[in-house]
C-alpha cells in the first residue's frame, strides 16, 4: 500500500512500513518511548490509546492498552530486546515480562530511525514466526492501520 | 529426580535443576561461555558436542552442534537475551539469531551463579511456552539428561 508518503509491503514473514519523517531521528525516538507522546499517535483513530507503561531497555516491560470506539480494551504486552538510543528499538510480544512467555509469540517489531539530512527515514518491520502469522495480520489491517499511525506520528513529531 | 548432590523439579511451564558447585561462580560462568569448555560438558556421554559458537551478549547467537553416539548431529541454536557476568545468562531457542524467528520457539533458559561461600548455588530453568512442551521436554530425558551434565559441569570446574 502507498499513500502520498507512506510505503508498505509484504516480505515472507514480515510486513514492512517505510515513510519518511521531516524531523530528527530524537524526536520519532522520544515519541516510540514517551508514553505520553505514544498515546497521542500509536492507535488508528477512532481507536484510542488507554494506558501506556514503558521501560525502554532491553528486557524492560511494554504496556499499551487499546479502546475501541465501543469502548472495548485490548491490552498488549511486550519486552524490549535492543534499545538504541535515537536509531533503534527491538521489541516482542513472545514475553510479557522479563523472561514470562507468552501465550503466544506472533511478531517482534523492528523500528529503525536513520537520519537523512534532518529528517528520519523510519522503517517499521513487524515479523512473524510463521506466514500464516504474518497473513493473519494482513487481515487484522496492518497496511492500512499502521500507515494511519505513522501518519500520525508524523504529525505529531512535525510540533514537538 | 535428586542425585546425591542434583535435584531437578517441575513448576508449572518450567523444568529447574539445582546443585551446589565446590568452585566460584566466575569459573561456572566460564565453562558456560568459553566454547572449549562448553564442549566439555553440555552433552550427556556418550553424546558429545561437534561444534559450539557463542557471541554471550544480548542478542548474540549460540550454536551448539550435538553428536549421538552413532554419529548423528543435531544443531541448537539460539540466542542470548541477557549476560550478567558471573551471575546469570538467559537465551532462547525462539530466534535463531538478533532478530530471526525460528521455527518453533520452545524454550528460555535462564542459568543463574549465585555466590556460597566460594562455592555455587547453580540453578538452571528451562521455561517453555506451553505446559504441552514443558512434559516434551520431560520425555525427552530433561530430568537424566541435565543431571548427568550439571554432574559433568562440576567435575570439570572443580579442575580448571
């Protein structure tokens, strides 16, 4: 899928969106790991972000609860594998804590923020650990909802 | 299953195996890191070990070639999620290298070296995702198996 400025794509297991954003690579970092600044972005309007706990380091906890326009919560647990400060987070759904596993591992999200004359060429990279995985979150509207969430991040960085 | 000096137990998704080392933790995190001594222990004779690399930092991969008696290999590899010199390693056979998902994620380990009277409290914990491949791993000789090398570890720290 492409809009005007954000480019998704399917790659065996993984699901890949690129876009580039006109601001640094510190502040799309701030706004993966501010949980204030998550909140405002990382949920496809009309959905909503209800909570949100970060401990950005590798084996630190992920928190993000998800409220649907009926008011429904979908909590998401995770843990960082690899944090570089500005350039890279690694985090996956296959713990919910340091080291609980999950009920079921399905991806580990690859997000990468290179710097490109001021601005971030930011690659969102979800992977599975099985295509069938992979076309399940096809289904569930990965292109069309992560696209709306980067661009909304997008927006968000532009005045932070 | 307890031997004189080994115990091993089960808790729920997880198989633990106990023993007091008469050697200090920094030798065995040493015979848990250095590959030529690795190969001197982790399998149960007459299985040996043909083959061990290991990168022991966060996402650093391990592979571990073991060899049955008749000749057959059998490749594990994984990757570390978290060092701590002297003290703990986990990794996991979910990725077989920073961040490739393998095909079937089974279990964590997490080794923790705690420090007695220039002895060590050794505790090893197999974690699986699922009670089903907790009893797998049972079937699969988890309770003789490690045993047999926890006993091979302590000989071999007991001589370096």
């Amino acid at each position: 899928m492409t809009t005007s400025q954000t480019t998704t794509s399917t790659e065996g297991r993984d699901l890949i969106l690129t876009r580039m954003i006109d601001a640094p690579p510190e502040k799309v970092f701030k706004a993966w790991t501010d949980p204030a600044l998550l909140k405002q972005w990382f949920a496809p309007l009309p959905w909503t972000i209800a909570t949100v706990e970060t401990d950005v380091r590798p084996g630190g906890s992920s928190l993000i609860v998800m409220r649907s326009p009926e008011g429904a919560e979908f909590p998401n647990r995770g843990v960082y594998l690899e944090v570089v400060k500005n350039q890279r987070i690694v985090f996956t759904d296959a713990y919910t804590a340091a080291w609980e596993p999950s009920e079921k591992p399905f991806m580990t999200a690859i997000m990468t923020f290179e710097e490109a004359g001021g601005k971030t060429k930011y690659t969102a990279r979800a992977r599975h650990w099985t295509e069938a995985d992979r076309e399940a979150h096809e289904k569930m509207g990965f292109h069309v909802g992560w696209a709306i969430c980067a661009e909304q991040l997008a927006e968000l960085v532009g005045r932070i």
